[in-house]
DNA sequence: GCGGAAGAATGAACATTGTTCAAGACTGAA
DNA sequence: TTCAGTCTTGAACAATGTTCATTCTTCCGC
C-alpha cells in the first residue's frame, strides 16, 4: 500500500490487464465489465478510468499481449525449421500457417477478441498495436524473400499480406462453430495445400 | 414467429426490416437503436417487441436480406461465363471472387454485419439463415466439380469451402481501412492469382 | 518532520441502452 | 351496444459505461 504511485500504477495496470485477460479468456469480450474488473483489483468503479482511459483501451492491451504471444508461438514454429533452400521456404510457411491455427485454436476467445476490436470511428489504433501487426506480417514476409527473390519487394509485402489473409479466413470459417465442424487434421490438410499451391502459384 | 401473421403485421415487419438497413448500411450495427427504429416507423418503443421478439433478430432479418443480395450478385457473376471446359471452371471461379470482392466493397457495413452477428450462446441460428449459407457455397462447388470431377464429393465440398473462405480472408484483410489501404485493383489482382493458383494445385 | 499542493480514490449520479409490463385503447363478432 | 381478446403505449426496470464533486494520500520544498 505504500509503495511509491508510479510504481504502483503500474502494478494496478497489469493487474487490470491480467484480469481484462482472464475474463476475456472466459467469456469473450462481452464480458469485459467495468464494474466486475474494478471489482477483480480492489478499486471502486470510477478508479478504472485512473489506470485506463476506456475499457476500449483494456481490450487494446489484451490484444497486444495476445499477439505478442502468438508472435512467439510463430517464431518457434520457424525456428524449428531450416532456411536455406526454396523447398525450406515453403515448408516454413506451412509451419507458420499451422501454428496460427492451432493458436486460434487454443487461444480462441483471446484470438477472436483481436478482430472484434471496433476502435471509435476515426480514432486511428496507438502506434504500438499497429507495430505488433506488422510483426506478424514479417514472419511471413521472410520465406518469401528466400522464394521469390527477384519480386519486386512491394509485391513481396503484398503477397505475404494476402498469403497471411488466405490462411487467417480459413482458419477463421474453420474454427466458427455454427456451421458444419471441420476436424482439425483435415484443416490442416487444407491449409497446407492452399499454401503449398500458393507458393506454386508465385514462381511463375 | 411462424404463426400466420396479419396483413398489417406483415407490413410493419417490413417496414421494420427496412428501417433496421438503412440504419445498418448507415453507421453498422452499433447504430441499431430501439428508440430509433420505434420512432423510424412510427411506433412506440413496447412495440417493437411485438413485431420481433429481440433486436438480434431484426439483424438477423437483415442479414438474411443481405445474403440474398449477395447470392445473386454471385449468380450474375456466374452467368456471365460459359461452363463447359476446365479453364472456364477456373475463370468462373475467379469470377466469382470478384463478384465477392465488389459486393463486400459496395455493401461494406451491411457485408460486415453477416459476420458481426453474436447469437446468444447455445442458440443454433434458424434454419433458414443457415440455408442461405450453403447456397452461397454452392456457388463455388458448382465450378469445382467440373473442374475436378473424379474427386469425392465430400472433398469437393471441403475444397469449396477452402477456397470460399481464402477469398473472404483476402476481402475482409483487403478492407479493413485500419491498415495499409490497397488498391482494389491490386487486391483484385492477389485474388486472381490466388485462385489460379489453388485450382492448380487441385489438379495434382 | 511538516504543510500544502497535486494527484488519486471513492461511490453516487448520470446517460444510454435493451426489455418488460400494467393499463388503456381498439377491434370485431354476437 | 357490449364485451372479450388483442394491440399499443410509455413508464419503469435493469444493466452498463462514464463523469464528477468530495475525500484521502502522497510527495516535495521548507
């Protein structure tokens, strides 16, 4: 209780986070209450708006760490793989592909909270969360240098966005529930062969 | 909701239907207000509830409405184009990607609204809603199985579905103003080689 | 240490919503 | 006309995000 108010801000920050976090885990974003989370830290309902300007912000830092973590779940899923030739390429970027879904998967709600983010209407998102997406491009972005190495590298960002599109609406139809289930092995039999004839599709 | 309704119900239904997208197509689905839409067809705020029983189901009306709009854009697509060899398969493919690409674009809060739909947890969507999805696939199977006639016909059904849900990855990415904005005819460009390219790799 | 300014915490109050409901108004058959 | 059933109404309720005057703490210059 008496540490000094810089610090303890901070503290009271994460902790808000980490409960935004775990209600979100729980039940979506829809259950992102004012009143629960001020009640989940121990503060009364208008401190909420010390540590954090909206609860739109909360749902923003959320996202942030969720795709912090799904950049690490993608950066081990390349680093297992070798990078040398063009076949290496292709079989990271089905590692890649795979290893989104199966954070979806695993990480559903928090996933789906990162596309339902509606931001006020004209307010553009703070510098460190459009960061954090195009660090997700760039793990894709990467195989396709070693691929297609004379693309111009306009192109190549193109591609690598709508590489990364492709697999990420797959995923997304695949995991909705209300619609016929797909076992997860046949999408990723899926998935693997629309990246694979993807990159067939980028030599020529 | 099934009983046999009276004329005047009927109208006010439609009325509110109509009411419900203009408001949509205005400022999405957050600017479906009670109050507003009572007063947009001349009633009192209890009554909406006696024409639809939540304001979910109004979307869902809307939805419905928007569905089929796209179905035919779809089918106009389709027409367009003869269906006799491989190669017109994949040209119609293509066309319809686009067809999807300028429906989404023309109708943006309305299209996004098909999939801002929340039901209620645990309630399955109505049949008929569900009915006007699998029509929108079938748009797609239909090429597909010209185009790869001795594969099984869940598979066909499956690869439908893949390449439905690519494009909608590609549109959906390809419109969200909060990034990078890209030409749409560059987008229309990554569709066309996207779609070539996983109809190639059907074949093998 | 101390005293006052700056900042933080509180919870009541407000605004905006969706939804319900008791009461009145209406309609159509007898 | 009368009356039972139905429709309509708008006030009331509940849930929610956000603000604000008041009270309490903390920090810094003396």
């Amino acid at each position: 209780m008496n540490a000094p108010l810089s610090e303890r801000r901070q503290a009271q920050l994460a902790a808000l986070t980490d409960a935004a976090e775990r209600r979100i885990a729980e039940g979506g974003m829809a259950s992102l209450k004012a009143r629960d989370l001020a009640a989940d830290i121990g503060i009364a309902l208008g401190g909420l708006y010390n540590i954090v300007t909206d609860l739109d912000e909360l749902a923003l830092r959320v996202s942030s760490r969720t795709l912090g973590r799904l950049g690490e779940a993608l950066t081990a899923a390349s680093d297992a793989l070798p990078l040398e030739s063009k076949a290496d390429a292709v079989n990271r970027l089905v590692a890649i592909a795979h290893a989104y879904l199966h954070f979806a998967k695993g990480n559903l709600r928090l996933w789906r909270t990162l596309f339902e983010l509606r931001l006020a209407e004209g307010t553009a998102l703070p510098a460190w969360a459009a960061d954090d997406q195009l660090r997700l491009f760039r793990h894709v972005a990467e195989p396709l240098t070693l691929l297609v190495p004379d693309m111009d590298e306009a192109q190549q960002t193109l591609a690598a966005r709508t590489l990364f599109a492709a697999v990420h609406g797959i995923v997304t139809l695949g995991l909705e529930e209300r619609l016929v289930a797909v076992p997860l092995t046949a999408l990723e039999a899926q998935i693997e062969w629309l990246v694979r004839a993807a990159c067939r599709g980028l030599g020529e």
